[in-house]
C-alpha cells in the first residue's frame, strides 16, 4: 500500500504538502510542486483512503439516497425503466459535484429510517416516501434534504423537485381529444402524488371539452402483474368501446399495448395508446408510442443543485417550479433535454430571482 509517506519522500516535500495537494488544498503550493507531486501520483498509482479523506474535510461526502420500494408487485424497483434512469443521472450528478453515493432501499416497514438515520450523511434525496416520513426523516435527520416527485405542503419547509405533471397530462389529453377521442381512459395504479396530479390534467381537458362522464374514466389498476393482466382481462369488453387509453407511465401503456395486440385488437387502428416519461425503451415499440417528455436527467441535476447549496448553507427558494413537460408524437423527434433543461435555468433566473450560478 503506498503511504502518503512514500510520496513525500519521492518529491522531496513534507507528507502535510502531499495531503494539501490531494484534498485540494493548494493555494500555498507552487503550481511546478502540485504538477510534480500529481506526476509521482499517478506513476505510483497511489488510491486515496476515503475514510481519511472524510476526517480531513470534517463530512462523511456520502450523499443518501432514499427510495421508498424496493419491489413494485414481484418486480425489483430497478426493474421500473424511470426508476433505473434517475438513480444513473443522480449518481453522475453527486459525484461531479465530489461526492458519492448511496442508496438506501426499503426492504421492509420501518428499515429505511433506521438505515438513513444510521449513516452520517452529509445530504438526503428522497424518493417516493410518504409525507409522513419525509416530515420525521426531515426532522431526525439534522441535515439538508431534498424530494424529488413529491407534493409537500409549504409548512414543511422540505424542497421538492418536481415537473408540470398536470400541465402535462393536460397537453396530451387536448392531444387526444383534438385527435377525435372523446371516449378515452386515463389509467393509473394510485391516485396519490404525482398520479393524482396527472389525473388532475386529464379531468381538466376533459371538462373543458365537455366530456360528461369524466369522473368515470379514471381507472385504477393493480401493482401486482398478475392482477393487473387478470383486471385488463375483465376489462377488455369496456376497453373496446373506448377509442384510446391513456396510461400514467410508458411501462403500462406499453404492456396494455402488448396485451390488446395478443388478444387480437389493432394498435393504433381499433384503440390508439399513450404513455407518460417517455423512457428510452419507448423508442422500440411498435407502432410507436405517443408519450408526455420529462427531463429526468433534468430533474436528476436539480435535486443535486439544490442540496449543494443547501450542504453550503446558502439561500434556496423554498417554492421551486416545477420543470416542463413536452409531448412527443410517436417517438419521433425526441426533445432535447439538454437545452430544455438550460433554458428552464434562464427561466428561473430572469422570473424567480434565483442567483445565476443557482
């Protein structure tokens, strides 16, 4: 194992010189001695100890990572395409900002907390936890924390990061009807957080269009597969008076796409199909997908922002908007995230006040 020793005595500095170099610290450091010892650093292949690196900066750069599932029906939650997607951007964002990651997952009732609150993080992301439990995680926790996807009352004085879910069901529900479906079903598997908001949307362009039995086209569907496809089978006779569905996530209209196909009813010619991420498997279904864009990598990015600046006890408006939607027509052109995701940061700077480095 080479010792910070080893390095010292190669460049011919004192170790205390090494260890500033190594954590950063280099404003008493000649740029020909830092370029020297960074040399050596590399020839010799020395890993840094992170528990030493920890105690030399007084943070345990561990940034937590709570989801609420571990298994959704009998599949792992890592399974879900929007689950997978925003643990890869989140990881990637937490460690451009110098730190690392872990994930905690429930398991069980009451592991969660016990595993957050065990382990000395210096931030929390939350996801898909009850507000009950962000409420005693935010107060047990003693440290900055962020939620993404969660709909929390202002008293709580928790940030959350979420996108216009209603605006966006709004967008493709105006879609549809526009299209000539005035006898559609939005589908969900809860009517709670952002599904609730989401439904919200549909109720809205539906009313608006006069649409009399809206209440009514709100279906709840199972978790469980096996239940859902035994529901979907009950079902089939209602679905077929329907012109199009319209499901909460891309995962289920794209399942229910494969189960009318199976069963021999034409997608889109008999019942048309839309989705809500607009994850990247989506561009493989055929016929293509009509789906609501969210910027996941987007969101990712914004929950890390904000609890940075949380971390470095600066100011963070407490009611952040939401990030926009887009609706992608048959997965053709794809929007581009990255400017999307820019401009929202202009938006937010030229109407919200925040600071430009926000």
């Amino acid at each position: 194992m080479i010792r910070i020793k080893d390095i010292a005595d190669r460049a011919g500095v004192s170790p205390t010189t090494v260890s500033n170099v190594i954590h950063g610290k280099t404003g008493r450091v000649s740029k020909a001695t830092v370029e020297k010892i960074n040399r050596i650093l590399k020839e010799m292949e020395y890993v840094p100890s992170i528990s030493a690196r920890m105690l030399a900066n007084n943070s345990s750069g561990l940034i937590g990572v709570a989801l609420g599932f571990m298994k959704k029906g009998n599949a792992s939650s890592f399974e879900d395409p929007f689950v997978s997607a925003m643990l890869g951007n989140l990881e990637y964002q937490i460690r451009e900002h110098g730190y690392y990651m872990m994930l905690v997952a429930r398991h069980e009732q009451d592991d969660l907390m016990q595993q957050a609150l065990g382990w000395n993080f210096d931030g929390m992301i939350a996801m898909a936890l009850k507000e009950k439990e962000i409420a005693e995680l935010s107060e047990r926790l003693g440290k900055p924390l962020v939620t993404i996807d969660q709909y929390l009352p202002p008293e709580l004085g928790v940030r959350s990061i979420t996108m216009d879910d209603c605006g966006g069901a709004y967008q493709m529900s105006q879609y549809l009807i526009g299209k000539g479906h005035k006898k559609f079903l939005f589908l969900s598997d809860c009517d709670l957080g952002v599904d609730h908001y989401r439904w919200l949307g549909v109720r809205q362009a539906m009313e608006e269009a006069g649409i009399e039995d809206f209440e009514s086209r709100h279906i709840v569907i199972p978790w469980n597969p096996e239940q859902r496809e035994k529901a979907y089978e009950e079902m089939l006779p209602f679905f077929k008076k329907q012109t199009a569905l319209f499901f909460s996530s891309d995962y289920y209209a794209l399942e229910a796409s494969n189960f009318l196909q199976n069963r021999g009813i034409k997608v889109p010619e008999e019942i048309s199909i839309a989705g809500f991420d607009d994850v990247t498997y989506a561009t493989l279904a055929r016929p293509k997908l009509t789906t609501v864009h969210q910027m996941v990598d987007g969101k990712a990015r914004r929950a890390v922002e904000v609890l940075m600046h949380l971390i470095q006890d600066e100011p963070v408006q407490k009611d952040i908007p939401p990030l926009p939607t887009t609706l992608v027509e048959g997965v053709g052109k794809r929007s581009d995230e990255v400017n999307s995701y820019q401009n929202y940061r202009k938006t937010l700077v030229e109407t919200a006040g925040f600071a430009q480095n926000y």
